[in-house]
C-alpha cells in the first residue's frame, strides 16, 4: 500500500506511467532521452486524493530523477553555505523549501498560467557540494549545471547562499552567451573581496562581470538598501551599465510600472532571475542570513515575477533561506510560492 501510494503521489493520480525512482540524486544516471512531448507530463498530486503528509519530500511531490534528459524545466538544490558573511544554515534552505512546498498547487490563476500542461516537470535532487572547499564546490555546480543546460532543460534553483549563482552563470554562458540578469536583493554581490577571499556570497557578479558571464546594459537590481562603509556603495554597479534601483524608492507604491521598464529593457534575449529572500522586509522572511529592515513585501515579490512573464527566461534561483531562523517554516514557503512563479513565466509556460 506505501508504495503504491508512493507512485500514486510522484507520477499524479489517474495515470498507468510508473514513477521515477527517487534514488541517485547527484546527476549520476541517465533516464530515457524522449522529449516531454512524447510522454505523459508529470503533475504534483492533488490533496483531495492524497494527502500533503504522504510521499518523498520533492518540489511539489514531482517526481524525482537522475537526469535532465527529457525535461523542460527541473528544480535543483543546491546545499551550500560556506560562502555565507553571517549567519550559516542556508545549506538547510533546500530540504526546508521542499517540504513547505506540498502547499502548492498546479494552476496559477492570478497569470492564467498552466505550467503542469504545458512542460515536463521533475526534481532533480541536489548538486553533491564539498562542504569544505567553496572552489570546488563551485566546479561541481558548474558541471552538474553544464549538464542540465545542454539537456535543453531550465533550472529552477532552490540555494543555498548566493555565491551558487558565479558557477551556474558560467554554465549558462557556454550556452547563451552573456545573459541579461534581474537581480532581487538587499545586498549589490559585487564587493571583490572579504578576508582576503574573492569569492563569497558578497562577490558573484563582480566575478561574472570579470569574466564576461552577463550583458550589463540588461542587468537591474532592485531592493538594495542598509548601511554602507561609503557614501556611494552603488558606483561600481553603476559604472557597469547596471539599474540599481533602491528599496526606498519602492516602498509603498506597486512594482508593475517598474517591471514594465524592465521588459523593455531586457528584450528577447535570454535572462536569468536571482532572487535573494533577504530582497523581503525580514517581518516576512526572517529566515535569512543577513537580514537588513525595511524591505520588499511579498506582493511586491510577486509583481517582479509576474512582470517577467513573455520575457526569455533561461533560469532561476531562490538563495538565502536558512531555516534555523525561522522555525514556523514561513520563509520557506515564501521561498515555495516564489520558485512556483519562476516556474509560471517561463517562456513555454501556456495561458489560458
């Protein structure tokens, strides 16, 4: 009976397709190389039938397999918080996102957006990080990301602190070239080094901007705020060619003017999303590791989401939830509901 409502749960109810095993999460194996279109798409199972507390702990309770071939979109965790400047746990940050995650539904109805019928969903577990070289870590995420890349499937990644985002923009580059980049954060990552280190979570995109990884003309960081050891924190990103629009100047009004300078400004080529939890006023994500007041609120979250629809996503991250610091589980299911969303505006994503 537990495996039969095992299958039951990862494959969806009413369907004859066995479930993947949900073993060898490490990218280890191959599945069968037939494209989405061949094959019954996968469905998170509805509570009506199967109850939340039932099934492996996946993203949604898809299904869990060993390789990106065949699908068009994946959540992947990646474990890792040795590039953390405070507070650590964000290695946790996965394993909590996916078990607040059994909340989430199959329909966005706010965006018409029917992503369950229109791609091949599934988990692919987690990057097997080395918890005691950030350098190496750091080469195992850019060769699992590699991988998924060229596979033709879009990561959705679950962090983890932000220094994973250097390596899979280095996997994204091989592919796409310099991608445009929407940045959601409290912090600007573009310090160039801590402790005599340069890489850290505080440091990614002045790594990306050193090796060409990103178009910077199309870059926008929204939601930087706190104090600073100087007058201008921002000029480095301004020099760039970066948008850097400030906290302040979004408190209290709605995003959707915004996101549509945005959308003009990145265009059709391809754009990758980072969202750092700590972009949200740490009254709603206190589960952060470097938390700073009077930030974004979660509609504002997901007016900047919801504005990236019809834009050429290539992938997302959500970094920087460490559960530790909140034991209600309410970051992480902020951190659900906003990967859900990534996964809502991607560009085959069908409205009804």
């Amino acid at each position: 009976m537990l495996r039969l409502l095992a299958s039951r749960c990862t494959r969806g109810l009413g369907s004859s397709v066995p479930a993947r095993p949900a073993t060898g999460l490490c990218l280890l194996g191959r599945s069968p190389s037939r494209r989405a279109s061949d094959m019954p798409r996968n469905h998170p199972p509805s509570s009506e039938f199967v109850a939340r507390s039932v099934g492996i702990c996946s993203m949604m309770r898809l299904p869990v397999q060993t390789s990106p071939e065949g699908l068009d979109a994946a959540f992947i965790g990646v474990p890792l918080d040795i590039g953390t400047s405070n507070r650590p746990g964000a290695r946790f940050g996965p394993r909590r996102i996916r078990e607040e995650s059994v909340m989430l539904r199959t329909v966005n109805p706010s965006l018409g957006a029917l992503p369950f019928q229109s791609l091949m969903v599934a988990d692919l577990g987690d990057v097997n990080v080395n918890l005691y070289n950030l350098q190496d870590s750091c080469r195992l995420i850019q060769e699992a990301y590699q991988k998924i890349v060229a596979a033709g499937c879009v990561p959705l990644t679950l962090g983890g602190d932000h220094t994973i985002t250097y390596p899979i923009l280095q996997a994204l580059a091989k592919k796409y070239g310099p991608v445009g980049l929407l940045h959601v954060d409290a912090h600007l990552d573009t310090a160039d080094k801590a402790l005599g280190e340069k890489l850290y979570h505080g440091t990614p995109f002045r790594r990306c901007v050193e090796e060409g990884l990103l178009d910077c003309q199309r870059v926008v960081q929204i939601g930087i705020r706190g104090s600073s050891m100087t007058l201008d924190p921002y000029r480095y990103n301004r020099n760039q060619g970066f948008r850097v629009v400030l906290a302040e100047d979004c408190w209290m009004k709605s995003l959707v003017p915004l996101m549509a300078e945005v959308r003009q400004q990145m265009g059709g080529k391809p754009l990758y999303i980072s969202f750092d939890i700590d972009a949200l006023d740490p009254a709603y994500a206190p589960g952060t590791g470097t938390p700073e007041i009077a930030g974004l609120t979660p509609s504002q979250a997901l007016e900047i989401i919801r504005g990236c629809q019809g834009l050429n996503v290539v992938g997302c991250d959500l970094v920087e939830v460490s559960p530790l610091y909140d034991l209600s589980g309410n970051t992480a299911l902020l951190a659900a509901n906003l990967l859900f969303e990534m996964l809502c505006v991607l560009p085959k994503v069908a409205t009804a």
